[in-house]
C-alpha cells in the first residue's frame, strides 16, 4: 500500500485522475468522487455531495452519484426525497437518468406502485417520442463499460421491469401480457422464465412447459448463462409439482384446504385399516354369531 501511495505522488495530476477514474479539475464535486472512489469513504462522499449540489457544481453528476451511494447505504427513502427535492436544478438531458435511478430507489424501498407508475411515465414518452431526448440509441454503462442502446432494447428493459413490479404485486396476468409484449420487441432468456412463472401462477402449465423449452432448446439469447440454467431448473421442478397437486385436487374436486383435509381423513383412514387388521381374529370368532342372527 504504502508503494502504490508513492507511485501514485509521482503521477502527473491528469493520470492520477485517469487512474482513479476521476473528472478533471479541483472543486466540490471531484473532491466528493475523490472521497468515494479512492478514500472509499462513502458517509464522507455523501456531506461531499450535498456541498457539491448546494454549490451548484455539476449538480446532475452529483445529485444522481449521490442518490447511487445513498442507496448502497441503505439510505434509500432519503434518497428519493432528494432527488424529488432537487432535480428541478438539473437539466433537461439529465432527467431521464435520474428517472432511472428513482425506479431503482422505489424497488430497493418496495414502493410498487410508483415504481409502476414512473414505468408507464417512461413508455409514454417512448411512444410519443421523447425518450432519449430524441435520439434513435444513447450511451450507457455497466460495470466501467459503456455501450450504445437503442429504443427497442430500453422499451424491452423498461418492459421486463415493469412485468416483475406487477408480479410483486400478484397481478399474473397483468405480468404475462407485460412481458409477451416484452419478448416480442427483444425477447431473452430472463424473461422467459419470468413469463413461465406468471403462467404457473394461473395455473397454466402446458403453456408455461412450451415457454420454458424455448430456453432449455437455447433459441433465446442468455440460455446458456449459468444463472438462466439454474433458474429453468427451478422452475421445472415448481412446474412439476404444481402440476402434481392440481391433478390431486382436480380427480377428487376439491380446493386447496379440501385437499389438506382430505389428505388428512387418507392417513386417519389407514390407522383405522390398521386398528381394524389388529381386531380381524376377534371378528372372525363370533362371524357364526352374525350370520345366525342375521337369519
């Protein structure tokens, strides 16, 4: 450690801040992203950027690194109070994003139906045309990486989300609809088994087998990640046993709890078979009895 500190006082100040991957220049803001990403101090990042906003400092960049790390901190609910608070001093072209992070933010906080609502807000505008301030594609990046997504994949995305916000909420067949429409545009692997387990929900399990052999058959990008393989094989095993109680219910009539009772009454039953096996010689003794009387 106390080499790499060395090194780095070497660096020119412009390949400290690249090695860092930190903006250029000294003020409120690079001084918070410093305490966060090299000092890894994320309470002190947290004061550093609430300085940065009320200094006016690049406040998209730091309203919404702030709201990231307040999430991270479990601090989530604050979060959502400050981007509500001050996005109205962020631009234009930076709303969209903070949308992004507010959806997250409600889902971290189970807050469905304005992580529903904020959805559906976002496919309004893509309908209408407004979604990338615009632009046919828009850069992302995950994991240090950027790369360009264009409006059919973030319709898909945004989609896929709000398929899972209705399956919170046990609304199956709000979901189902959801995420066909979802697997029309972009279809994938993850959301076929999303779809798979909404038809399992309403007991449809014929269709639910067909959507999931698209994935085991590997026509669906991301059959083959590893997380995907596990997940079918979940959900196999949900579809078969789902299906094994409704055949049980469905040859005798009876609902859920009927079928506990009657499973119940089956187990009493056999201690009856057996209490009466135990007793079988008594019986036979005094069957000449029984059948005089009976004449």
């Amino acid at each position: 450690m106390k080499e790499r500190n060395q090194i780095e006082a070497q660096l020119h100040p412009s390949h400290y801040h690249v090695l860092h991957k930190l903006p250029p220049g000294d003020s409120p803001y690079v001084r918070a992203k410093h305490v966060q990403l090299v000092d890894k101090d994320p309470e002190g990042a947290i004061v550093l950027f609430w300085k940065a906003i009320n200094a006016g400092d690049r406040v998209d960049s730091a309203l919404k690194d702030m709201a990231v790390v307040m999430k991270q901190q479990d601090r989530a609910e604050e979060a959502i109070e400050a981007i509500k608070s001050f996005r109205d001093r962020c631009s234009k072209q930076a709303q969209e994003s903070l949308d992004n992070v507010l959806i997250d933010l409600y889902k971290k906080c189970g807050r469905i139906e304005e992580q529903i609502q904020l959805l559906k807000q976002k496919l309004r505008m893509i309908y209408q045309g407004e979604a990338f301030n615009g632009k046919p594609t828009k850069t992302a990046r995950s994991h240090g990486k950027k790369f360009q997504v264009t409006v059919k994949q973030e319709t898909s995305r945004i989609l896929g989300n709000l398929g899972w916000a209705y399956m919170q909420q046990e609304n199956y067949l709000a979901a189902e609809v959801v995420y066909r429409k979802a697997q029309i545009i972009d279809p994938d692997a993850n959301k076929a088994c999303n779809l798979c387990q909404c038809l399992i929900k309403q007991a449809r399990y014929i269709e639910a087998r067909s959507v999931l052999e698209e994935v085991i058959q590997g026509k669906l990008p991301g059959s083959g990640d590893p997380k995907s393989r596990n997940r079918v094989k979940e959900l196999l095993q949900e579809l078969e046993s789902e299906q094994l109680i409704s055949i049980a219910s469905t040859a005798i009539g009876l609902n859920a709890e009927d079928t506990f009772l009657a499973e119940g009454l089956d187990q009493l039953m056999s201690q009856w078979i057996s209490y009466r096996s135990r007793r079988l010689p008594i019986f036979e003794e005094i069957s000449s009895f029984r059948d005089q009387l009976a004449c």
